[in-house]
C-alpha cells in the first residue's frame, strides 16, 4: 500500500471533516489530491500534530477530527499519545502512516523498522481502539469503523517508503493557516 | 515555603476575565493551587501535559477552533517547548499565552533549579517574545490582560513570569520543602 492510494481512498470522506496532517510527504500528496479550507498542514514542529488535533477537538467536540500522523512524527512525541488517551477525544480519529523511516529527510529507518510497534503503544497509552493495517481494503473499512464507532481511534498504516516528488507547494503556510481558522470559524 | 492560594487566585480570575477557557499544564510546586482551580472549574478545560511542548500544540488547535487559552508550566518546561514555540506558534503566528514560573532566580533554594533560572529571559529576548515579570498582586489583573491583548493583536506568544515574590509566602525557614521537577 502506498501513502497516496491510501489517501486516495478515503479522501471523499475527508471533504466534511476537520483535517490535520503533519508536514512533508502527507501534505504534499493530500495537497496533489485537492486542497480544501479545511485542512490544515504542519510544515514543522514535528509531532505536534496529534496534540494540534486534540486542541481542535476538545475545542470543538461537535466537529469530526481527522489526524494525518507518521511514525517519526509520532515517536518525537510518544507522550502526546498519553495524553490523546487520557482526554479521549471521541471526535478524534489518529491515522499514522508507518513507512518505517524519515522518508522526507532521506529515508533513514525509524525504530518501527526494528520493531517498535507504534498501535501497541497507543493501546499501552490508553488509546481505546487501535489497529494496525497492511492493505488499502483494511484500511478504508477501519477509518470506516472508527468512524462509524464515534470514539478515539488510532489506525497506524503501514505503506511503502515512497512520496511525491516535491515537498513544497504553491499553498504558503499562513494562508492555510487564516484560512483554516476562517473555517473553523464557519462551522459554528 | 507555602505556595500563595490567594496570589493564585488573582491570577486564575485574571485568566478567567481575560477569557481562557483551556488551560494545558504541567505540574510544578509553584502552580499547583492554579491547577487545582482550573480542574474545579467545570467552565475551564485542563489538559494534563506529559511534556510541555505538547501544549504549544494544543494551544494552536484550540485557538484556531475560536477557543482561548494559555499554557502553565515551569521555565524548565519553557525550556522543553522551545522548538513547538519557535516551529509551530511563531512559524504559523498563534497568539500563545504563557505563564511561566520563573524558578531558579533570587531565593532559590533548589539546586537544581538554578541552571533553568538564569537563562530564562535571555532566551525569552532571543526568541523575540515579549515578556513581563508578575510580582505585585495588584498588577496582575491589568497585566494578565494586557498580555492578552497583546498576544491577540501581534498573533503571536507572549509570556507572563510568575515570580516567586507572587507565588511564594516564605516561611520562617523550618525547612525547605523541595520543589518540582
């Protein structure tokens, strides 16, 4: 499974919900699927991500959350996944693309290549449902049922090490930026 | 050493009135009265941080979903964020409130405190931050709100430090009591 079919695949039901990706790659192939107001890139601050998505749903427990991880991002931050737990954001579905290394940065192998399992320790972590997924089918059917359970899911994805050919796109960070809090704004 | 339950009350309403509604922190001995009151707030949301940076980001979330907040830590934790502070609310121009308990400075008797102390606004100037100092329980209703307005209007972080002649009733030194972290 590649990161863009995945993405591809559940893009449809990304349009109505409130979307939060880390940088690199996953921006840039969510960006290469269509833009939309809300959705929203952190081009930096590594695995702050989640923790950015948890603000959003404790603010906005009416609005669907979806957090676009990875698994470097989500090993800078393994205690942002104590916390996600803890509040248990039930608007919250935590989707982390496991490529085994930092692709962005030259590929170099995460510890998830050496076994570190990361949906074990977000259900160590207190995350109600996890799961892992090796195939495009698994994975729709489980953003389908985390989201049909309505409660905090974390799907960690494992998809091949291969991204876009370019990270920067024509979208500038604070534009996204306005223009997602203008959305945000909107949905009241 | 006691910590002061009605200093931190002043700053607590001054939160409050300048309208924080989610309140991140992590604890620390000088912030555990402020941290009691904003669990015993059914209007204030508290998040419990594993780490300080954590709260950069959920502070990010909160105030572009139309809530306000601030983060409560230790200059220690200050010292732990700084890469969220920098990468996510200068880089993307989040008006993040900061209350900082400016340990390690005169009257310390921590030890270990005493490193983060001495460093803390240097690195504030550094990081271009505006920062004032909160010492005087009179001041800090006007200047909890000031650095609201001012973190609102630059779009960007602004730290209060809490100081210990705010936070500290001294005692008649039976003994100090360790502090935090």
């Amino acid at each position: 499974m590649t990161r863009a079919d995945a993405l591809r695949s559940i893009y449809p039901a990304l349009v109505d919900r409130v979307v939060i990706t880390i940088m690199g790659a996953v921006a840039a192939e969510l960006q290469s699927l269509g833009h939309r107001p809300n959705f929203f890139y952190l081009q930096h601050a590594m695995g702050l991500a989640s923790s950015m998505g948890l603000g959003v749903a404790l603010a906005r427990p009416e609005l669907p959350v979806v957090v676009l991880d990875g698994d470097g991002s989500v090993l800078m931050n393994l205690g942002g996944l104590t916390t996600l737990a803890r509040y248990r954001p039930r608007n919250l579905v935590h989707i982390v693309f496991d490529n085994e290394s930092l692709l962005s940065v030259g590929g170099f192998p995460t510890a998830t290549s050496t076994g570190s399992d990361l949906a074990a320790l977000a259900a160590a972590a207190g995350v109600p449902r996890t799961v892992t997924v090796r195939s495009l089918d698994a994975f729709a059917r489980e953003f389908d049922a985390a989201v049909a359970a309505r409660d905090l899911t974390t799907i960690v994805a494992k998809v091949e090490a291969v991204g876009p050919s370019a990270y920067v796109t024509d979208l500038a960070l604070l534009e996204n930026r306005f223009q997602f809090q203008r959305y945000l704004a909107g949905r009241r | 050493m006691a910590v002061s339950v009605a200093n931190s009350r002043v700053i607590y309403d001054a939160l409050k009135a300048s309208g924080v509604r989610m309140l991140s922190a992590l604890p620390e001995t000088w912030l555990v009265h402020l941290i009691r009151m904003a669990e015993d707030d059914a209007e204030m949301t508290l998040v419990r941080l594993a780490k300080e940076e954590e709260g950069v980001g959920i502070s990010a979330g909160a105030h572009l979903a139309g809530v306000k907040s601030a983060m409560l830590m230790q200059n220690h934790g200050f010292l732990a964020s700084i890469n969220g502070i920098v990468s996510c609310a200068q880089l993307y121009r989040i008006p993040l409130l900061m209350l900082i308990s400016h340990r390690g400075s005169f009257g310390e008797r921590d030890p270990w405190q005493t490193e983060g102390g001495a460093v803390t606004a240097a690195l504030l100037d550094t990081l271009r931050i505006p920062y004032e100092s909160l010492d005087d329980p009179g001041v800090v209703a006007r200047r909890v709100a000031q650095a609201q307005t001012l973190a609102t209007a630059s779009n960007k972080p602004v730290a209060l430090l809490l100081t210990r002649d705010l936070m500290v009733e001294e005692d008649s030194g039976a003994g100090a009591k360790a502090g935090g972290r």
